[in-house]
C-alpha cells in the first residue's frame, strides 16, 4: 500500500498550508475591506468638491439665501408690470425627504396686480428678464399660461394667475433638511411701515404690528413689503379711492375700485378690503 491513499481519508493539510476555502474568505474579507476604504474617501472627496446631485444635500439654511436671491429676481422683473409687492415667506414643515427623516419646503413669492388681465404678456416679460442660466419659458397649459424656470441650486420658479388681474411668482426649494433653519433677510432701516401705519389711520388704526418682508435686489438694494391690517370697519365705512387718492397724485394708478385700490409712484401701495378689514401693503420693490 505504498502511496496509496486509505479511502475516506484526507491527506493533512500541514500547518504551513491553510485550507482552500480559509484562504478565500481571507481575500475576500481584504477586498471587502478595501472597497468600504474607497468608498469612504470617494465620498469625502465628492462632499468636498462636487457640487450638489440631488435636492436633499442642500438643507434649508443653504437653500434659503438662493431664495432669496430669486425673489429679488422676480420682483426685479416684474416691477414695472403693475403693483408688485412681496408675499410673506410660507415654511410648511413634516414633509419626508426619506422614510426616517422629515424637513420642510420654504416658499417666497411676489404678487403682481395688472391694470388689465394680460397674464400671459406679463409672464412673457418676466421671462425674457430673469438671468438666462435659468432658463425661462412659459407655456400655455389647461390651467392658463405658466412659467417655469430653474434659479439654481434645485430651488423651482413659477409663475401664474392668482385670479383675475393678479399674477403669482414663486420661488420654492421643495422637501429638504432643515439644518440650522431658514432665516429671513433683515428688513431693516426704510420708511414702508410707517407710510402704512399712516395711511391705515385713515381705517381705523392698524390692529396688531406691522410686518415687514425683505429680499435683495439685483442691483445690491434691498425691497420691503409691510403690510397692515385694520381692526373691523367703521360705521361711515371709508372709500378707498376718496381716502387714499391725495396721496397718489401723479402716480400710475392701477385699480381705483372701493374693494382694490393700487397705484406705483417712488413706492407701491395697495389696499383691500376683505372680511370688514383693510388690508394695506406698501412696498419697495427692485428696480430693473
């Protein structure tokens, strides 16, 4: 029986010669572990240097500033289309960006009021204005014309009618991680709150503060919306064209109705009654 094997029995691998499926696992846990290494230093690199891919690597914080920057676009191009004033900034929270994680989407916007109903005519003029990185356009879809533009950084612009003679412009950043939090440009310095204290004395006497809406302009100025509210009407029920047209001699006037009364002078000014109230809106806004 010499060099004959006994059957059933398995030569000794010998301690210098490890077993066929050990030394597998041994390659397999090294690559496994040089692959996670690459990985890792691929992905610091890209953190680093690429810019953003998707919505979700820009949190709130990041993205509210390019709003910002939008909204002072918007208003740029629209402000010699009517009335323009800003719109208070809505922050909804509890969207999800993944099944474990929610954020919140932060939407700004600027409200144009038309003399006439030409939406279309003026969408068309705001987009032939805004930057041409954003690529505007606008189409005529079943709800009416509506333009569609990319501010960068994920942040969507739209624009379309709010009702009749009225033009909404948004700027929106969709679901993303909250981060440190949106925070408002400063309002600061200006005379629009006190001209809309001023001239609400006329109805009454504003209820509550007065708001004040901020965003930069193109041209590195800053617009201001404030608005303020009446308390309920008086019994003699002021006209808004008999009270407020002293002080809107020699500007363009864009309605003079008791329910809508707007006009453009150094400033724009709006007021609107609605549920017994007065609501009054006087604005900066960028110049193009």
């Amino acid at each position: 029986m010499n060099g004959a094997v006994q059957a059933g029995y398995a030569p000794p691998t010998g301690p210098d010669r490890p077993a066929p499926g050990r030394r597998w696992l041994r390659w397999l846990l090294a690559a496994t572990v040089a692959w996670a290494v690459l990985l890792a230093v691929l992905t610091w690199v890209s953190v680093r240097d690429d810019p953003p891919t998707v919505r979700e690597q820009r949190n709130l914080a990041e993205a509210g500033p390019v709003v910002d920057r939008a909204v002072g676009e918007l208003l740029a191009a629209a402000g010699d289309g009517g009335a323009a004033r800003l719109v208070p900034d809505a922050l909804r929270r509890g969207c999800r960006i993944t099944p474990f994680a929610d954020g919140a989407t932060l939407t700004r916007g600027v409200e144009v009021l038309l003399a006439d109903d030409d939406v279309r005519g003026l969408l068309q003029r705001v987009a032939d204005r805004l930057p041409a990185e954003w690529r505007a356009g606008v189409r005529v879809t079943g709800e009416g014309p509506v333009l569609r533009a990319d501010a960068g950084e994920f942040v969507a612009v739209q624009g379309r009618s709010a009702g009749p003679g009225r033009v909404r412009l948004t700027a929106d950043t969709g679901c993303r991680p909250i981060g440190a939090g949106y925070r408002a440009p400063t309002a600061g310095g200006g005379s629009e709150a006190e001209t809309a204290t001023e001239l609400l004395r006329r109805f009454g006497g504003a209820e509550g503060p007065v708001q004040v809406s901020a965003a930069p302009c193109p041209d590195g100025t800053t617009a201001r919306t404030a608005t303020a509210v009446s308390a309920p009407s008086r019994p003699d029920r002021p006209s808004l064209p008999g009270t407020l047209s002293q002080f809107s001699d020699g500007a363009l006037h864009v309605s003079a109705t008791d329910e809508l009364y707007a006009y453009r002078s150094s400033s724009t000014v709006v007021a609107e009654r609605a549920d017994g109230r007065v609501r009054l809106t006087v604005s900066t806004v960028c110049r193009r």
